[in-house]
C-alpha cells in the first residue's frame, strides 16, 4: 500500500477532507480535486492507481469523466463513491469502467474492502 496514490473528486469539501485523512491514515499518498474537470487534469498528471468519484459533481457528472479518467490514467481503478443510489445507475457506472459503487453515506469498513480488492487488481501491459 505504500506509495499507492489515491485522488479522491468529490465536491463536497467535509467529505474530501474526511477522505484524505482516513487514506492517508491507511498510508496511501492522496490528491483531491472539487470537481471532474479539475480531476482529469491531476490524473494526467499524477496517474493514481485508484480515483474515489463522486457521480454528482458541478459541469461534468462522474459518470460522464470516467471514459476521459481512464483515457489519462488508463490503469487507474475507479471506485464510485455517491449519495444518488439505484441498480440501474450501478450498472451503468461498472459497465463504464468504474470496479465498485458505494453509497453516501459512507460505509468506512466498505471502503477498506474496495480499496484491497483495487489493489489486487492488475491490468495487462500495466
């Protein structure tokens, strides 16, 4: 886990704060960003191994940057972190790339699990 970069994009600022602590705790090195466009340039830049999405962001939904966040950090894991809930809109976000939609409020232990299975995951040509 050392070393592993997280970006967390949500526009909620308690939440990204609350974030960044809990994965730093966890060891993990974390950037964040209040919205997806800001998100898509620090992963191009940063290239982080896992992205916590929120869906419900101002000008670009999450759902949409996902295909723009896996074109500059292809090998990037995508877990969707969200308060709009429903099987239809979970579906959808796995079928775009995202690994694991959890719902707001945030289910911490649930989390930790995503972020193992994350870390397991490898991509070919990775």
């Amino acid at each position: 886990m050392a070393g592993d970069k997280v970006l967390v994009l949500d526009d909620e600022e308690n939440l990204r704060s609350t974030l960044v602590e809990f994965l730093a705790d966890l060891g993990y090195e974390v950037s964040c960003a209040p919205d997806s466009c800001s998100g898509v340039r620090l992963a191009a830049v940063h290239s982080p191994d896992i992205i916590l999405l929120d869906l419900n962001m101002p000008r670009v939904s999450g759902l949409d940057a996902i295909p723009a966040l896996h074109s500059v950090s292809p090998n990037a894991k995508i877990i969707v972190i969200t308060g709009i809930t429903g099987h239809e809109l979970a579906a959808r976000t796995l079928k775009s790339g995202a690994i694991d939609f959890l719902s707001k409020p945030l289910d911490y232990e649930a989390l930790g699990r995503s972020l193992t299975i994350a870390r397991a995951i490898t991509y070919p040509n990775a």
